[in-house]
C-alpha cells in the first residue's frame, strides 16, 4: 500500500508540470523564421537563403523517404518465417558502386547549386531609378565588403554593445557628424543598403530573418552585408534578435529595420541631422554657461 500511495502521489504531481510544459509550448512566441523553412520578402538575399533552403530541403526528403522506405519493404519482403534461418550474404560489387556513384553525383550537383545561389545572396543589386539618392562608397580591397556594381549604397555602421544596437547613417560628408539612432534601424524602400557591422564589447550576432543571413558583430573587425527592401514592403517593420549569446540580458537585445519610402526616408534623415544640429548648439551654449560661472566664481 505504501508504494501504491508514493506512485499515485507522483502521478498527481506530473500531471501539473506536464500541463504547464504544454501551455508554455503553446503559448511561447514563434520562433524567428516560417514553420520549416527562413523566412522570405524583405530582401532579395533573403528570398535566395529560402529557396537554396527549400531545393535542399526537398532533395533531402526524397533520398530520406527512398531510403526509408526500401529499408521498410526490405524488412517486410524479407521477414522471418519458420523453416528459414539467416544466412550470410555477401556484398554485390555493382550495387555498391552504383549507390556510391549516385550519392556522389547528388553531392556534386547540389554543390554546383548552392555556388551558383551564393552570389545572389552574397552580391548586392544596384538601387532601383525610384530608390533614395546615394553616393559612392569606396571600396576597402583590405575586407570582405561586397558592393552594388555601380559602387553605390546607403552606408549604415551597425555597432552592437550590451544589450542593444546603434546605427550610424554614413551621409557621404566628413565635415558633420553622422546622424544615428538606437534600436530601430530606418531604411529606405527600393534602395541598396550596406551594412558594416561591428562590437563595442563582447561578439554579437545581427539578425533580422526577413532580410537575409546572421552575421557576426566582433570588436575591431568589419562584417559586411547588405539587404533591399522592396517597394510594397514601406511602412513594415522587421523583427530581429542578437543571435550570439552575449551575456545575461542577451534574450532582451532586440531589434528592428524599419521601411521607408525615399521621400519620407529623405525628410526623417534631414530631422534627424537639425535635431543632431540644435543638440550640438544647446550643448555649446550650455557649455559656454558653465564656464562663465566658473570664471565669477
């Protein structure tokens, strides 16, 4: 009776906790990509990912379900009966040549696939006539920096630090400081945009699915990507997560690109260099009144 009592009282308390795993499964934010696959739309580099994704994934399930499946009908064509006892058989030479030879060339072909898809994923388009205006960007032989075949994009520094990002919007001119925001990351429709991106601290990881790849942010060192949001994607925000575990808050370094059209690209990015402007000269005069209090005292 004792040990019945103990059983059944374990029974009662895994039915809770079974409950509770369930409701959090169920009710846990879905991860950041589609139910099998990368997720796709918000940039050509992006779209090319899933569909290399989805060849892959649909050669693998055929070699899986031929496989299994010949191993199925092996164990019931074949399958124990009296009066029969296993014997040994030895291995046919031409078969194992043949299933050698196919895996073989399935190899080389979709390597010959997934080459002739990296340069969509890795090469960046020229902006479209419609897109933002940008400038020339100077190449660095020194780096993995891929550029637009006419040498233009938008410039953006993407700079990671614990637990958030900043982004630092290159306007082509040395003699003002760059205009940057934290978080939220405002880009352009229709626009080929580049980013470098970097750590201030520990390694980072920057992601945002719908936009392409995940790429590593380390202090002192540049990675190169870059990602073209369409036209009918303005007014869409991209979610994204630090995909690199940074340290305790790591679950909370979110981020997000948020699309524009040109023209309200262009007025958001002459806001913020007036606002980065009045700062500097609030800062100035706010400067200047505490010196001259300094020099009465």
């Amino acid at each position: 009776m004792p040990a019945q009592s103990s059983v059944g009282r374990l029974r009662q308390g895994l039915i809770p906790l079974a409950a509770a795993a369930t409701a959090t499964l169920l009710f846990a934010e879905p991860a950041a990509a589609d139910w099998i696959s990368p997720e796709r739309g918000g940039s050509p580099n992006a779209d090319a990912i899933h569909s290399l994704y989805m060849i892959l994934l649909v050669v693998g399930l055929i070699v899986f379900f031929a496989v299994e499946g010949l191993l199925l009908y092996t164990l019931w064509k074949f399958k124990a009966s009296r009066g029969h006892e296993a014997k040994q058989i030895h291995g046919n030479t031409k078969l194992e040549i043949g299933w050698t030879g196919g895996a073989a060339v399935l190899v080389v072909i979709l390597a010959i696939v997934s080459f002739a898809k990296l340069g969509e994923i890795r090469n960046p388009p020229n902006s479209d006539p419609a897109g933002f205006r940008v400038a020339a960007i100077a190449e660095d032989p020194g780096t993995n920096q891929k550029l637009p075949p006419n040498k233009q994009g938008l410039h953006i520094k993407v700079t990671g630090y614990q637990y958030g990002w900043r982004y630092t919007y290159d306007d082509g001119n040395p003699a003002t400081q760059d205009p940057y925001t934290y978080r939220d990351l405002y880009a352009p429709t229709q626009t080929t945009v580049l980013l470098s991106i970097t750590s201030s601290d520990v390694i980072h990881s920057w992601w945002i699915p719908e936009l392409g790849g995940k790429f590593d942010a380390v202090d002192g060192f540049n990675n190169w990507t870059w990602f073209k949001i369409p036209a009918d994607k303005a007014g869409v925000s991209f979610r994204g997560q630090c995909a690199e575990l940074c340290g305790r808050n790591h679950a909370n370094m979110t981020a997000s690109v948020k699309a524009l059209t040109p023209s309200e690209f262009d007025a958001w990015l002459t806001a913020k260099r007036t606002e980065l402007d009045q700062s500097a000269k609030d800062a100035a005069a706010q400067r200047a009144v505490v010196e001259a209090g300094k020099e009465l005292k």
